[in-house]
C-alpha cells in the first residue's frame, strides 16, 4: 500500500517508469522558504479534503483521473481505484505546505533538508489516507505498522532510497536502460511460466 502511495505521489503509473528531477525553481522555491535547521520546522500539516474555492486543484483531481494511461498496467489499475478523497487529501496537503508536485531529488542527498520534508509528507499523508481506510481495495492494512514512523521511514528508504535511486541512476547512465530491463524481466518470467505449466502437464 505505501509504495502505491509513493507512485500516486511522484506520477508513476508502471514499472517501466523512472522519477524526473525536480525543476530547479522548485528547489529554490523550496530553499527560499525553508531557511533554516531541519529541527526548527514544524510538523508537515495534513489538510483532509480541498478547501472551498480552490477550483484549480479540483481540477487536478479531475486531470489525474482523466489522464491515467489506459494500459494492462497493475499499478494504473490500482492508482485508478484510489478514492478521490485521498487524492484530494494528498493536493491539499501539498497546497497547503507549498508545494506544486512532491518530487524527490534523486540526484541529491538523501538526508537533505529538501528531500527530508518530501519524506515527511509521504509518510504523513500515508498515514492518514491509511487510517481511513484509503488502501483496503488491495488487501489488509496493518494499521499499527502504518502509523509507526520509524517502520514507514525504513520503507520509504528502501523503495525510494534503493529501487528508485537504482532505476533512476541506471537510466541517467543509458536513457531508456530501466524501461529496456522491466521488458526483460517480464520476458524471462514468462518463459519460465510456460516451462512450469509443461512440467506440470506432464507430471499430472
């Protein structure tokens, strides 16, 4: 559920997809706001729904459906099932902590200021869209396991911080390299699919 979170967050809607830089005058959007220690910030805010008046970001909520690629895609059929609350959620959160797009910087520090705050806001509004039940269409929740920060930090590092960060570097080095090696692996797993189904035959 949380890493479905992660590709509703950033717009990646299939394996073969790779995060993008930010732009740089979101950095320095971002720099000119936050200019100070990270322990002086206060707590991300979550805003539950969109507030009355901000047509522009309900908008969004209509474009992010409207423009989901009508593929085959597992993960587009499940961004496609998210309820519209917690997308609304997510944009007004965002809008409220001054954000355009939540886009890690995958070329930066992992432990930057910048890239800390986009960490905070995943995990929080996780953690609301958890609570209400927002990710039970693909199977139990361990709701003690989504409220603990500690637990979701780990996973966060480790889906962000290691796959992301592989697929994101592998594709700087060869442009196309993380696409060209999902199409692989699905080709490898299917031949080995078929070779179970004839061994199963024969032995049945």
């Amino acid at each position: 559920a949380f890493q479905l979170h992660l590709r509703l967050l950033v717009g990646l809607h299939s394996q073969s997809e790779v995060p993008k830089d930010p732009p740089q005058s979101a950095i320095d959007s971002f720099n000119a706001r936050f200019n100070q220690p990270l322990e002086n910030y206060p707590k991300i805010a979550v805003v539950p729904e969109i507030p009355a008046g901000h047509s522009a970001l309900r908008e969004r909520v209509v474009s992010l459906r409207r423009d989901l690629p009508n593929t085959r895609s597992t993960i587009s059929k499940n961004i496609g099932k998210i309820d519209e609350s917690i997308i609304e959620m997510i944009l007004a959160t965002l809008d409220h902590n001054h954000f355009d797009a939540w886009c890690p910087n995958l070329a930066d520090n992992p432990r930057s200021v910048y890239n800390v705050v986009h960490q905070a806001v995943a995990i929080e509004t996780f953690k609301h869209a958890a609570v209400g039940y927002g990710y039970s269409f693909i199977g139990a929740v361990d709701l003690k396991a989504a409220q603990d920060n500690k637990t979701l930090a780990a996973l966060y590092d480790n889906y962000v911080w290691s796959y992301w960060k592989r697929s994101y570097d592998r594709d700087k080095r060869k442009p196309g390299a993380h696409a060209d090696r999902v199409k692989y692996n699905k080709a490898i797993q299917r031949r080995s699919d078929v070779r179970l189904f004839y061994i199963f035959m024969y032995i049945f």
